[in-house]
C-alpha cells in the first residue's frame, strides 16, 4: 500500500485549479443510467470512486467510453445486468445509488445491503423505505437489497433525517415514476443540485432542489443524447487546501471553484485569522505568515458547516492559539484522526460527540493512518506543520476521494512525496 512522506514546516504558495466534485460525480453516473441515449460526462475527478463506479456500471453492461480529459460517454441501452456484488459495494457504498435508477427505469435491482462504515453504522433504512412508499417491492435477504417494481408511483415523502445519498436516490426514482413524488426535509446540499440540474437537462421536471421540499413530476422517459455535462468543482477539496494554506501560514489562489458553496467554511476560516478575496469561480486566501486562532463549530447538513470538513478543521486547531471546541452532529465516530493527531503532539481531549482542542506551538512528525477519507486528508495537513517527517499510511483513502494530492501539495511548495508500495 502506498504511503506518503511529508517533510513539515513550508508554508503553501501558488495557484492550484481544483477538480470536479466527487460527490456529485458519483451520483451523476448513476443518474446516467436513467438516460435513453448515450450522455457525456466532464470534470470527473481522477480518482478511484469514480474508477469503482465506471467498474460497476461496465459490469453491468453500460457501455462506457472515456477521452483523455476523462470526459465520460455512459450508454445505458446495453445494460444486461441489475446487479450490484458485495465486493463492490463494500469498497464503496456510494454503490447504493444505483438502486433508484434501476428499480426506475428497469423495474429491478440487486443491491448488495452496504454494512456499517469506519465513520458510523450508516443504515439506508430511508432509501428502501422511500421506495417502499412508491410501489417498489422491497426485500433484503442474505444481504442484498431485491427490489422490483412494474412502475414507481409519485407519493409524499418526509425523511426522518436529512440524508445526502438518500434524497438523491429517491429523486432519480421518483424522475421517471408516474405522477408527482414530494420529498420534504430533503437534503440541500450542493451536489443534490446538481444531481437535480442533470436530471432536468434530459428532460426531468426536479423543482425546489436546493430547497428542503423537492417536488419531481415524473416523466416517461429521459433522454441525455447529445448532453455533455459538466460536474460542479468539489467543495471539499476547495475547502481542504484553503485549511492547509491557512495552517502552514500561507497563500493560496483556488481556480475552478465555488465559493458561494463554501460560506460555512470561509466564516470560519475569516475568524481563524485568514485575509480571504473571492471571485464568481476563485478564491484567495492569505494569512500573512500568522498563526491561526481556534476556531469553535459544530457540523449538520448544508448549508450549515460540512462534516467533510471537521477532520481538517480539527488539525488547524492543532496548531491554533487557543481552545476551540468541535462537535460532530452527522456520523457517531468521525473522530478517528484524533488517536492519530494525539500522537503527533496535538493536546485534544474527545468527550462524547465533542473534541476540545487545546492549540500547541508545534507538533512533530511521526507515522501515522486513518480509516476513512478526511480523516486520511487531516493527518496530512497535520504532516504538512510537524516538525520531522510524517508518513501516513493507507492512502488509498485518500486516493478514493483526492486528485493528485501529493502532487498538488508539491506544487504548492510543499515537501510530500508518494511511497509506492
Ligand atoms: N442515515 C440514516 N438512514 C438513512 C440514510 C442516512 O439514518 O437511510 C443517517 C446516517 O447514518 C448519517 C446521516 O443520516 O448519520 C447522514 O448521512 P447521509 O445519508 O447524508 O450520508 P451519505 O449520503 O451516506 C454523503 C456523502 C458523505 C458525506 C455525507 C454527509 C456521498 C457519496 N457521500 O454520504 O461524504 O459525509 O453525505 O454530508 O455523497 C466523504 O466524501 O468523505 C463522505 C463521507
């Protein structure tokens, strides 16, 4: 397994364009699924979800074509297979997202049941139960999702919890079912737009996305022929160099991005002490060379402060002057880089779904690993201010949700390097 090798203490510096967002890639591809003609996909991130997803869908029998910029050609109409293994799903539960296009369009799915992940038990019980409520017969039985429907009908859906992937996959359900599907406390997240925009641009009628009410007319066919669509640049991604930048005392122009999807983050990045400047499609941050001051937050669903984004956050209050209190309200065990963080230095103490993070001079290097993606991308970030060397282990994490990123870093002046393995 690759590793990375970080030699901390270079302030970050320069230009870097970020990437298309993973979180909407994802669901984008499923969604393509539902298309009667081939559909081109642009600004897909380089990396391995996306590669596991072109995997599942070729092994269904989609055929895919895929340019040197990595636009992606998906053709539904030779699909022969409704079938998601456990060996994929549990590389990437993402995979769920599958399930609503299939029953929709095709009236089947076999889905592995996605267990429980590193950062919670992450149940799907509001996806089979939105589906349950629009006709789909539903069973789970030796661990997979069957799920079979003559016609999805629209009804009215209120979640129980605000749930990302959920509300996406009962929104490409409920796009070819007959009459209207109402899904309130939707999710309000970014990549849900998105998700709705593609679905509206083959000829779905989404209203309210963005909104917590969603109303979706269903339609008898969509059709994505011709469509290129680009995916929105990645929030996340956005977010996790502006921390880095801030946290090494640097300066940094982010091309290709959205800050009107990053208000929660910039606030907080404003009152650590970062000069920040935005354009429509750039950002720019500048902390003078000055340590960050801690930075108190509490994570929920947009457009509140992302839980993508607390493990990063964690490790600039590492460094921060001061004490800053974190709370995790999302997933129930997201705290896993701070084990790693403590044994780089870092004074944090866990009590229950809350970090307090009391801020040190300087933490040293030291091998370390994760379980899961941002925790993974934190404990770089930790690398990139410790005195000495890190290595952190299991990247592949990473690499399930990051471009590039030791190349990226490097390119901003850090010192990083892959170890293959
Ligand atoms: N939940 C339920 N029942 C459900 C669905 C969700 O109880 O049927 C609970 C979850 O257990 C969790 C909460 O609802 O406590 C929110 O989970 P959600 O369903 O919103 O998460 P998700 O859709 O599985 C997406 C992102 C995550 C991101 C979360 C929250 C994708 C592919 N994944 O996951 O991204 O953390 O929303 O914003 O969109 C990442 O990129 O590192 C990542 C984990």
């Amino acid at each position: 397994m690759d590793k990375l090798l970080i030699s901390g203490g270079t302030p970050l510096s320069g230009d870097l364009r970020v990437s298309g967002a993973k979180n909407a890639a994802l669901p984008i591809l499923a969604g393509a699924l539902l298309s009667e003609g081939a559909v081109t996909i642009g600004n897909v991130p380089h990396l391995h979800d996306i590669t596991t997803t072109m995997e599942l869908l070729g092994r269904m029998g989609v055929h895919l074509v895929v340019d040197e910029k990595l636009n992606i050609e998906v053709d539904a109409s030779t699909i022969k297979s409704f079938y998601a293994p456990y060996e994929m799903v549990k590389t990437m539960r993402a995979s769920i997202l599958v399930l609503g296009p299939l029953v929709a369009r095709f009236g089947r799915a076999e889905v592995s049941l996605p267990g429980g992940c590193a950062i919670g038990t992450r149940p799907v019980n509001l996806h089979l139960q939105g589906l349950a409520a629009m006709g789909a017969d539903i069973s789970v039985r030796n661990g997979y999702i069957h799920a079979t429907a003559k016609r999805l009908k629209g009804c009215r859906l209120v979640l129980d919890q605000i749930t990302v992937t959920g509300t996406e996959n009962l929104m490409m359900a409920a796009a070819l079912a007959e009459g209207t599907t109402i899904i309130e406390n939707a999710a309000r997240e970014p990549e849900v737009v998105d998700l709705a925009d593609f679905l509206n641009e083959m000829g779905a009628k989404v209203y309210g996305a963005g909104t917590d009410i969603l109303e979706i007319e269903g339609v008898q066919a969509l059709s994505g022929k011709g469509l290129h669509y680009n995916i929105l640049p990645d929030r996340i991604e956005s977010g996790t160099y502006l921390v880095a930048a801030a946290m090494t005392g640097g300066r940094i122009r982010l091309k290709n991005t959205r800050p009107d999807l990053l208000d929660a983050v910039l606030i907080k990045l404003r009152e650590a002490g970062a000069h920040i400047d935005c354009g429509e499609n750039w950002i720019e941050l500048d902390m003078r060379g000055q340590r960050p001051k801690s930075v108190s937050l509490r994570t929920a669903p947009y457009p509140a402060f992302p839980t993508d984004m607390q493990a990063q956050f964690t490790a600039m209050n590492c460094i921060a002057e001061g004490t800053a209190t974190i709370t995790e309200t999302v997933f129930e065990n997201r705290f896993m880089h701070v084990q790693e963080m403590q044994r780089m230095g870092a004074n944090i103490k866990l009590e229950s779904n809350t970090a307090i993070v009391t801020g040190v001079s300087r933490l040293t290097g030291a091998p370390v690993m994760a379980t899961d993606l941002r925790a993974s991308a934190s404990l770089v970030l930790a690398g990139l201010v410790a005195e000495g060397q890190t290595i952190v282990e299991r990247i592949y994490h990473i690499d399930r949700g990051y471009e590039c990123i030791e190349e990226k870093l490097s390119q901003l002046g850090a010192e990083i390097k892959r170890i293959p393995s």
